[in-house]
C-alpha cells in the first residue's frame, strides 16, 4: 500500500506514569517521526535481550516462537500497525510458507519483539504516524505534529536531525531520556489507575490534569 511508512526500534525508556511499563520508540525510516509505544516489562525485556545482543541460557518466548516457524520453513513477511484506538495500537503478522500467506493479529510488543528477531520489515500508515508521533526538533525538543499534512510523511527524507548522540540518547544504556506517551493517547483504564496512584500520592495537581483528560475520553465515548 502506498500510504504505508516503515519504522524502526529505536530504544526502550522506563514509563514515570506506570509502574512497571516500559516506552518502545520506534522511528520513522529516513525521517524525523517518532512513535512511544507503552509495553509491559516482560516484553521490554525481550526486545532490549535483542538489542543488546545478549543470549539467554534459555529460550524465551519469543525466540522459541521463531525457531518453530522456522523449523516449519514459515517466514514472517512484515508487521504492519494498523489501528490506534484508546490508546492502544493494533498491529497485524503477515507469514508465508512459500505457498500461503497468513495474516494474524498480535499485540504490537508481540509483534515487535518477533520481529527484530527475524529482521522483519516493521510498517504503519501516515495517518497513525501523525495521530500518535511527536517530532524532534533541532534543539532536541520534542513538538506533536499536528498542524503537518500526513502527504509530507511520506515524501520526508530528511534524518529529522538524527546523529549518533541521538541514537544513544534513546538506546537502553542511555535511558536518561524518558521518551514519553501523550497522556491523551493512554487507555481509560490506564488514566484511571494513574489518577488513582497520583491521589494516593497526594499529587494533587498533577491529578487534576489527568482528571480532566480522563473525563474528555470518557465524553467522547459515551458520544460514539
């Protein structure tokens, strides 16, 4: 498909809002667009093993997964994002075995962790990269884009100001950068159990901003 966009794993950050999360960012192929993904530890464990290059003693799931698709002769073609919704990002596995091709759904850390393990093209569309990326601009700040029309996602071939700082910025040695979601793009479920930890930490203002984020999705479910 022609709107599609390819990304890569750029690095895991730890998430300040969830304990126990973690921040997959995966970036744009030759641009400046960046996508935070908010996995559980299991599978930000995974995929950081695979970065690193550390072998286990013992298979995880997800190796163990791979080795039987390739004991079958099954190839994974792609992984392709395809939906946003509630904060949650849908994401579908295309494998063949030269003869059929099968598509299955997965959850995108699933589908990630697969993938960087079969050096499988990871793909999304213009319109989830504008909804849920954020920029990195020249000064190292980060801008959502949203005033950018989703046509020039796929023209932009510039390296968004990318260098070999950037790369270890977001790597997971160097974690200092907290590579964080929009509040906005988290669950209900996820707003309220944050909600919950600030007023038991009796962080009240930060509390009431998440309050009221949490009653603007609730308005706009209830008005679907």
């Amino acid at each position: 498909m022609d709107d599609r966009v390819k990304l890569y794993v750029m690095g895991i950050s730890y998430s300040q809002l969830h304990s126990g999360a973690f921040a997959l960012l995966l970036a744009q192929e030759g641009g400046p667009y960046r996508i935070p993904v908010v996995i559980g530890a299991a599978e930000a464990q995974s995929i950081a093993i695979k970065i690193e290059g550390i072998n286990p003693p013992r298979p995880l799931t997800h190796d163990l997964f791979v080795s039987f698709a390739h004991a079958f002769g099954v190839k994974l073609k792609e992984v392709f994002i395809y939906k946003f919704e509630d904060g949650v990002f849908s994401s579908e596995l295309t494998f063949s075995d030269g003869e059929r091709t099968i598509v299955l759904d997965a959850r995108t850390s699933d589908a990630i962790a697969i993938a960087i393990r079969t050096h499988t093209p990871i793909l999304t569309t213009a319109a989830i990269l504008q909804e849920t990326g954020f920029i990195i601009d020249d000064d190292g700040a980060l801008r959502h884009p949203e005033e950018i029309d989703p046509e020039s996602i796929l023209d932009d071939e510039s390296d968004g100001g990318m260098n070999e700082d950037t790369d270890v910025e977001f790597s997971v040695r160097g974690a200092d950068y907290m590579a964080e979601p929009k509040l906005e793009n988290y669950a209900i479920e996820e707003l309220e159990r944050t909600l919950a930890q600030l007023i038991e930490d009796e962080n009240y203002e930060e509390a009431a901003r998440i309050s009221e984020i949490l009653n603007r999705k609730k308005a706009r479910r209830d008005n679907k």
